[in-house]
C-alpha cells in the first residue's frame, strides 16, 4: 500500500490485567504498522496500568480517567485524543488477525466506504469456538434497516474515517448494546459496508456486561425510543426487534406478553398468534429455556 494513513486505535479496559497484553500485543503485531494505540484505563484497581506500561513500544499511549465511567466514556476520550485519519476499536479481552488493520483499510478504499465492520469468530475463556458472528456470507452495503432487523456489528470489529466517530460518538447512557446503537446512527449519515471476512477473536467473559439481561431489556426500550418511526415502519423489522427483546425479557425470567402483542399487532400469522398465546399462559419463556438449553 502507497499511502499509509495513521490509523488511530482505541483499547478501554478495566480491570483485565490477565488479558490486556495479549490484546494490545494483537495491535501491535499487525502488519500494517502506520498506527497509535490509546489504551483508556476506567481506573482500574489491578495490575492493569503495570501491564500496560511495562511495554516498550512508542506508538502506545496510556491514558487513565479520573473515575470509573463506563467503556463508552473510554472509547470517547480515545476518540477526542486521536491523530488518526483513521478509527478502530479493540476490546482489551480479544484478538485481532495479524492483517486486520490492511485488510478493512483496503476493503474501505475499494468499495469507497466510510465505515466497515467485519465478520468475528467466537470463544469461550477457555478458547473453544462457539460460534462466528454475524451470519451474512458476502460482502455488502449495509442500510439503516437492514441494521435494525439484524444487530450485526460488534464494537471489535469496526473500522472507519475518525471524522465519523467525532461527529457521532458513543451514548454513555446505553446500559448494553452500544456498539448497536452507535453503528445505527453511524448508518443514516455515512456509508457503511459489512466485509465477509473473520478479523477477530473473541472471548465472552463470566464477568461480561452480557451477563446481565436486565440490561439488555433496557437498552432495547432505549433503541426503541430512539428509531420507533423506522421499527415500526416494517412488520419484519418489528418482529426481528421485538423478538430480540424477548430473549432479554426471558433471561430476566419473566414473560414477553407485551413484546409478543407487538409482534401479533404489527405482523399477524397463525405463528405469531400462537405465540402470543404462549405468552399469555406463561408458557413462552418456558419453551425459550428448553430450547436454549438443548
């Protein structure tokens, strides 16, 4: 590649001094080499700052916040520190391939994009496949709806011209699914393409905001809010959505009768009705865990 524009990368971490090198290291080692790392500590209380300090490698610069405000906060202040004519992101818990920054770079410049995420493959901590994320087999543009039916980019996997992040930055109000939210309002500016290519490892951790589905239900009435016109605009963007809140509202324990009714109002079938009446008698979170648990 002739032009090697500084690509600009931000790590946030908290508490993860078991993991963060191996991270960091994962951005260090790619082969394009044109980059600065800021690593954005949420006042860690372990041996995160030690970790991070002891490596020698002058394009890392460690920035600590004064409190702990939550991994958006982080990523923001990386964002309004950045040289960068470029973004990504990494989480300090996961991997990239060695070619991650050249090839999202390249995809860019070829299909005259501003912004990209790619496929990920998915671990446990033990570093057994689950399962690769998301499920689209080829390269596309990706619309503003087509991300409301199917929440398909992850924060570690994103990629685009710093002038998009500093006009739309992260919402620290977002209890979970920011990475969502944020590649959302990304959408209905700028261009966004999906790159059919696995860039990524990552590690679902036991102590992972993802733990929590209280938090998930919240965010999906706080995505709601935000693009009700849109959801409601297509019967399959309102089942996809409502059906996703469901899962939440069913780790919670609880019954998704409301979400069900939405889904029957806005696409009636017999499936659909059928469903709703599961709800109804308290028997849809039921058949939901034996699914999961099969």
């Amino acid at each position: 590649m002739k032009n090697e524009p500084l690509v600009s990368v931000i790590i946030p971490t908290y508490n993860r001094k078991n993991t963060i090198l191996a991270s960091v290291n994962s951005v260090l080692n790619q082969t394009y080499k044109n980059i600065e790392l800021i690593v954005v500590d949420d006042c860690s209380t372990d041996d995160t700052e030690k970790t991070v300090k002891s490596i020698d490698d002058s394009r890392i610069k460690y920035i600590k916040l004064e409190k702990n405000s939550g991994a958006c906060v982080a990523r923001n202040k990386g964002i309004e520190i950045s040289r960068g004519e470029f973004i990504a992101f990494n989480d300090s818990d996961d991997l990239w391939l060695p070619e991650k920054i050249n090839s999202q770079l390249d995809f860019l410049y070829e299909n005259n994009a501003e912004i990209s995420f790619c496929k990920m493959e998915c671990r446990t901590p033990e570093n057994n496949f689950i399962h690769n994320f998301p499920n689209i087999e080829f390269d596309r543009k990706i619309s503003y709806k087509d991300l409301l039916k199917y929440n398909s980019a992850s924060t570690q996997t994103i990629f685009g011209k710093t002038d998009c992040f500093k006009e739309i930055i992260f919402d620290a109000t977002m209890p979970r699914l920011q990475d969502w939210d944020e590649v959302l309002r990304l959408s209905q500016k700028f261009s966004v393409f999906y790159q059919n290519k696995i860039l990524v490892h990552t590690f679902f951790q036991k102590d992972s905001i993802s733990t929590h589905p209280e938090k998930g239900v919240l965010a999906m009435e706080m995505l709601f809010e935000k693009h009700k016109d849109a959801i409601l605009s297509d019967p399959a963007i309102v089942e996809s959505f409502f059906k996703k809140k469901a899962s939440f509202v069913c780790k919670t324990g609880k019954n998704p009768k409301e979400e069900m009714k939405m889904i029957l109002k806005y696409n009636p079938s017999a499936g659909t009705f059928i469903k709703y009446m599961l709800a109804v008698f308290n028997l849809y979170t039921l058949f939901f865990k034996i699914k999961n648990s099969l």
